[in-house]
C-alpha cells in the first residue's frame, strides 16, 4: 500500500513540475514577445520623432 502510495505520490510530482515548467515557459514566451513589440513599437516612434538626416 505504501510503495503504491508513494509511486503515485512521484507521479503527481511530476506532473506538476511539467504543468509547472509549461507555464514559467509560456510565461517567459510571452514576456519576450511583448518586450520584442514594445522595442518596436518605440523605434517607430524615436523614428518619427528624429527626423531623418539623409
């Protein structure tokens, strides 16, 4: 009963550190996205505020 108990008590562990890992990379994907569009976004605008010397 107990070996059972504790093999099933790994497995959730488990689990839970993927549903875990899946999240924190979602989270960090996400991140990374929105700062890539907010670095765009600003050179747009330092673009239309600098005029263009050429």
């Amino acid at each position: 009963m107990s070996v059972c108990c504790s093999s099933h008590n790994s497995y959730s562990l488990y689990v839970m550190q993927r549903i875990l890992e899946w999240i924190f990379f979602s989270f960090l994907f996400l991140i990374l996205q929105w700062q890539f569009s907010c670095c765009i976004a600003l050179r747009r605008i330092l673009q239309n505020v600098t005029p263009s010397r050429s």
